[in-house]
C-alpha cells in the first residue's frame, strides 16, 4: 500500500471545486481512504506526482471505523484473501441490498 493524496472534483460548486483526501492506493488501481470515520473505495489514476492520485467514479462505502488507518489494512487483506465467490456469497447475497450485475456471455 502506498500512501498519496487522493484530488476529487471537480464539482459544479461555485464553493468548492476540489477536495483531496489522504489515503493508499492499495492495488493497482484502487484508493482507500477515511472520512468522518467511513472507510471508502475508489478508482484511482495516477497523475505526474508520484504521490498523488485522481479519484475517477463513484466511491464505494466499505465500512465504519474508529481505528483509523488500520482498518484499511484489514480490509485490503481481508478482500485480497478471498475469492471472488467467498465475496459474492458473504456480502452480495446476503445482502438485502440490490445489486445488479452483468456477469453472463
């Protein structure tokens, strides 16, 4: 894991065009980072600076935490540790939230 900043925007507000987050690219393209105690996902590019990255897209809620930075470890090791299916079964099917996916050919 790598520690950068994370440049989200830019908004349509005429207040606030930018905000950067403190976070870790985690793999390949992926960023993690922590606001008001909500673990979150996003995907990443990298820019020129070798610390700092460009969020792209939606971010996703991986979870709650008062722990700080640490978390972020466990989870990316608790996900890098499963598979695909481990995941699926766990947390999308036993999910009573909708998810819709286009996994057939």
């Amino acid at each position: 894991m790598k520690r950068v900043s994370i440049v989200h925007g830019p908004y349509d507000t005429a207040d606030v065009e930018y905000e950067t987050s403190i976070g870790y690219v985690v793999a390949g393209n992926i960023g993690m980072y922590i606001q008001e105690g909500t673990v979150l996902a996003v995907r990443v590019t990298k820019t020129q600076r070798e610390n700092v990255v460009v969020a792209k897209g939606n971010t996703i809620t991986v979870g709650e935490t008062t722990r700080g930075d640490i978390a972020i470890s466990e989870v990316y090791e608790m996900l890098a540790g499963m598979t695909g299916f481990d995941f699926f079964a766990r947390y999308i099917v036993a999910s009573d939230q909708d998810a819709d996916f286009n996994l057939t050919k």
